[in-house]
C-alpha cells in the first residue's frame, strides 16, 4: 500500500491487462464505436474463515447474501435509450489474484445457484444485472473487482441491489 493507503499497481496494471484482454474479445467498444471505461477498479480481500466449509455446495455462512451491482431501473432507463443494444449493457468483471476464486451465480430466480470458479488470472465478465453473491474463504484469498461501462452510463452511487424475485 502507499500512503493513501491504496495499491496503485491494481489499478495501473490490472486494468492495463484486463482491458487488452477484453478488447481481445471485443467487450471494449460499444454498439456505436467507442470505447468503454473501466470504473471503480478495487482489490476485494477476504479474511480466512476456518469455519467456512468450500466443499458446501450451497450458500452458508460467510457468503455475501444475493445482490445484482447495478440498479435495476436505471440499467432499465439506460437500455431504452435510442440505439443501445446488449453490446451496451453494464458489466461486472472479476480478476482472479490468488487460487480458488469464486462466486455464487443465479442463472434464474427459481433455480439453485452455481459456483463459478477463477484460477490465478483467470478474468470473469457479466452482466451488471445479474444476481450473485460472493463466497466465504476458508483461506485468505485477493482478487480484483471492477466495472465495464459505456462511456455515457453514469449510475448512482455505487451499492448494490437486491435480487428482484423475477430475475431470470
């Protein structure tokens, strides 16, 4: 850390290497040419939790409860502008520092959730409205958190949202 008690390298670096790789894939442009902004680049540090049992292949104690990262009704606002398309949505992505990354995934409201796991490096981009939640660490584990956006989506402050019953 420096002074400001910050890690500049995650968010010189990472980025840099996060963004090559997405524009390797073409998730750095929007439906109309530009180029969009990684925001809020930020490491997440989970504490070890001796407890936590990673065997478990349901939530439990020590996981974030279910959220979406993005307001549902803004990303609604933002989408029905003239000429947005899904190219344009807002994304989370997740960059694995350290082994056994992981992340609980609801694919659908009525269906149980998958664990997605990152290897060291390994990157996982989705949708800002999808509904996750972060898993407990029986060991400490560092990853690098952030957000895609197009260069025109502005939303409130950052928080996160709960999962509307609905979402699918």
């Amino acid at each position: 850390m420096d002074s400001r008690r910050t890690v500049p390298w995650i968010k010189y670096f990472i980025s840099k290497l996060v963004s090559a790789h997405l524009s390797m894939y073409g998730l750095m442009t929007t439906s109309c040419g530009r180029l969009k902004e990684l925001k809020h680049v930020h490491a997440i540090k989970s504490i070890a939790n001796e407890a936590y049992d990673e065997s478990e292949t349901s939530p439990q104690d020590g996981d974030q409860s279910k959220h979406m990262d993005e307001s549902p009704s803004y990303v609604a606002t933002f989408m029905k502008q003239p000429g947005r398309t899904v190219v344009d949505m807002p994304l989370s992505v997740l960059a694995a520092l350290e082994a056994a990354a992981r992340l609980w995934v609801w694919r659908r409201a009525d269906a149980p959730p998958s664990v997605i796991r990152l290897d060291p490096g390994g990157v996982l981009v989705f949708r800002g409205d999808l509904c996750h939640a972060g898993v407990g660490y029986s060991i400490e584990n560092v990853r690098v958190h952030m957000y895609l956006y197009h260069p025109a989506y502005h939303p409130p402050r950052s928080s996160i949202y709960a999962c509307p019953p609905s979402v699918i």
